[in-house]
C-alpha cells in the first residue's frame, strides 16, 4: 500500500508541477535532485604544442575580416568556458592584420605569449607589445590591435564577460566608426601611472584605465623578491598586479599574479573559493589538484577550480614562472572568499 500511495503520490506532484508551470512558477523541489551525483573535479589541462599548432593553422584558414578576432577558447568540461567567471582564449594576430576596434561592457586583459612589434590601442593610445608584457583594457574602452611587424603574435586574451554577459546579463557592445583608432594620446601613458614596485602585491596600475606591465620591468621585480628570500609556503615567490590607488586588484572583477617557483621548490597545500586559470610563462613543473595531476611546460595553460586543495613543485635545471588570473575580486565584494592552509 505504502508503495502505490507513494507512485500515486508522484503522479499528483507532477500533475502540480504542471499547473505551476503554466503559471510560470516553479517548486523548488523540481531543482533538488533524488540522488545527489558526486561533486565533479572540473581541473583542466591544456598542453602548448596542440594549442599552438592549431592557433597557427586557423590563421591560414580563417581571415580577420569573417571573424574579428581570431582567438581559440579553452573549454572546461563540464563549465562550456574555461571558468564561471574568466574566459581564457589564445589570439594570433598575423603580420600586416588589423582587428578592427570595438567597445564592450566587460574587461579584458591580454598577456603576450610570443612576438613583438605588435600593439594594441586603448582609447587612444597605442601599447606596444612583446613577449611577457601584460596590457588591460577595461570595460567600454574603445580597442583594437595590429601588427606592422614581419611576425606572427600569440597573446591570452582573458575577459569577464562570463561574469559581466553571462551572470549579470549586461553585455553590450559596439563598433568604432572606422577600422583603427586615432592615436591621440601619448605613447607610454599608461606605463607611467606605474606605482612602486615591491614584494607580494604591488605591481601597479589603476583600474579605471588602460594598464601597460612591460615583462623588462616585471621579471626584474620578480627576482628582486626572490632574492629577499623564501616565498609564501603555498606559492611561492608571488607578486600581484594592483591598483596603487586603493591597493585593491587590478580590475573589480579580475585579479592578476606573477609567482616563481625556485629550483626543487614544492608548496604547501591549500585551497580558496576563488578559481585560478594558469599559464606557465617559463620552466617546468608539477601541479596536484584535487585528485588530478597536471605535469606542465611552457606555454601550458591549467585550472584549479574554487575550493579544490592543490600544490605546486618545480622541476627542471630553472626556476619555473606561472602567470595566473583569478576572480577573487567578485568572491571579496560579496564577502565570499574564503582560503585554507592545510596545517604542517
């Protein structure tokens, strides 16, 4: 009896559900699963060689003009973008193309993987790029790139829209009424807003602007620290990208860091509510996340998802260098974030 009642039961749920539903109202029970389903570790790894391989084979198949930017998106399984909130894309800009200007209401920030020559105008001012440089534009900026060099360049393109489009639903944009900007403001404007330079967490740049971290200056600073001693236990040697205004992140909805790991350094465990997207600048190395094993080289991208115990050892004759970006900034304005050491 127990048994009917319990199928008969079911039968008038559904037959209610369909009632709320021709109102446009939903239970919540529809939402809570019967079983609940282990919680997926959603850590992905990217090896460089396909990426790039693939990255320079859509620049002999796909021209500017039919795609406006040429960028290959890293995909998490599982998220359909490379982070709930940051999209990771690799962008090739060929020798001789423009990628027409543009505004949009989410940020974006591009760091150079190869080439130089190339440069991106930010309202007005043209940002040279090379190697290991490290440019934003913020959002509703106007922007657009090109590349006189005789090189290809290869850059992250990193951008909140996931966030800003997809969450909160405000994404807008815009073309430029021509194909390039008019260079109106001068060149190194934004290098020179560069606050000081010290260990842990002031490589400097407002976040109400274009923002210019040339690679000359930013691995100086990086062995600067390192010779000032040990790293973080669970980092290492790691500098953030900030705003020397009110020393917050660089931008409110992303964070930025360079850290290197020292020969036969290996890190503490910990975790954080925030999700970090990585790239591995130079050297190589070990990463453990969660239940996953990334072994990584140059050029190679990987993600450690929010809440998820990871560490990091380094392999190899050299220091390995990882550049990160992460979403803490979104996590702290909700007072959400979160970080746990697991204790020696």
């Amino acid at each position: 009896m127990a048994s009917e009642t319990g199928v008969n039961n079911d039968a008038r749920i559904e037959e209610f559900d369909r009632d709320l539903a021709a109102l446009n109202i939903m239970g919540h029970w529809r939402g809570v699963p019967r079983v609940r389903p282990p919680q997926e570790n959603r850590a992905e790894h990217w090896k460089w060689e396909p990426i790039i391989r693939n990255l320079m084979r859509s620049g002999e198949l796909i021209k500017m003009e039919d795609t406006g930017r040429r960028t290959l998106q890293l995909v998490t399984p599982g998220v359909g973008q490379t982070s709930p909130n940051i999209q990771m894309s690799v962008q090739l800009v060929n020798p001789g193309e423009v990628a027409e200007a543009h505004r949009h209401s989410f940020a974006a920030t591009r760091f150079i993987v190869s080439g130089s020559g190339a440069y991106t105008t930010v309202n007005g001012e043209a940002l040279w790029l090379t190697a290991g440089d490290y440019v934003t534009t913020p959002g509703w900026c106007w922007h657009d790139h090109a590349n006189p060099s005789p090189e290809p360049i290869v850059w992250l393109d990193i951008h909140d829209n996931p966030f800003v489009g997809g969450k909160l639903g405000v994404r807008f944009g815009e073309g430029y009424s021509a194909p390039t900007q008019e260079m109106n403001v001068r060149v190194g404007t934004a290098k020179d807003n560069m606050g000081s330079v010290r260990r842990i967490d002031k490589l400097a740049r407002p976040a109400h602007q274009a923002a210019a971290y040339p690679w000359a200056e930013v691995r100086p600073a990086l062995e600067r620290a390192a010779s000032d001693g040990p790293g973080d236990d669970c980092d290492g040697v790691i500098l953030d990208y900030t705003n020397p205004v009110n020393n917050s992140h660089l931008l409110p909805t992303m964070g930025a860091r360079i850290q290197m790991l020292q020969r036969k350094e290996r890190t503490q465990p910990h975790r954080h509510t925030s999700y970090t997207i990585y790239h591995v600048v130079d050297g190589e190395g070990v990463s453990v996340v969660g239940d996953k094993r990334f072994e990584w080289a140059k050029g190679d991208c990987f993600t450690v998802p929010n809440w998820e115990w990871h560490t990091h050892e380094q392999r190899g004759s050299e220091p390995a260098i990882l550049f990160s970006v992460h979403d803490q900034p979104i996590l702290e304005a909700f007072d959400l974030y979160r970080e746990e050491r697991e204790e020696a």
